[in-house]
C-alpha cells in the first residue's frame, strides 16, 4: 500500500508556472509506473503524464513541450513542472501509483486554477 500526497498548486496567470510534487509514503522504487492526471468540472480524469522506473515518460497531447514529468527516488517523490500554462489547464491535479500487482493508488488532489 502507498499513500500520496500532492502539493504545489494555485493560482496563476496564463503564460505562468507552477511545479506539482508528490510525495509518496514508501520507496518509489519498485513501483513501476508512477503520474499524473486532471479533472477539469464536468469532464472526466484525464491523463497528463506518466513516468516508468526506468525514467521513460508519456504525455497527454494537449501538454507534450510544455510539461515535464520526473521522479527522484531517493526522496519518493515525483514532480510535474508545468510552463506556459493555459487556461484549460485548469483542474484538480491527482497523484498516481499503479503497483504489481495491477494495483492504483491516487492522492486527494491539488487545484490548479490558470486566468485569462
């Protein structure tokens, strides 16, 4: 079992930056797939970015050149660095953890709110 913990959200303008973390209750290390998903009100959970133990990663579309997704081990934590946000950025930033077995752990959330 692990638990997650998101921190980094708010406010900010259009153009701004932010960096979400996550840090998790136990070694990262042998979880082989560890990201990042939004909900935006009244659309469904999204997947923004995922990042393996090896270090690959995986972007949603809508994000590729913009965000940045990485993990740091030695202090159970994965980040998602977000530049030149935009106002559809906006929405609930949730952690995840899929674990072997096929197992997904999810944070409570943190808000990222980009005006116009």
């Amino acid at each position: 079992q692990v638990q997650l913990v998101e921190s980094g959200g708010g406010l900010v303008q259009a153009g701004g930056s932010l960096r979400l973390s996550c840090a998790a209750s136990r070694s990262i290390f042998s979880i082989p797939v560890m990201g990042w998903y939004r909900q935006a009100p009244g659309k469904q959970r999204e997947m923004v970015a995922i990042i393996t133990g090896g270090g690959n990663s995986n972007y949603a579309d809508s994000v590729k050149g913009r965000f940045t997704i990485s993990r740091d081990s030695a202090k159970n934590t994965i980040y998602l660095q977000m530049n030149s946000l935009k106002p559809e950025d906006t929405g609930l930033y949730y952690c995840n953890a899929r674990t072997i077995p096929d197992i997904n752990y999810w944070g409570k959330g943190t808000q990222v709110t980009v005006s116009s």
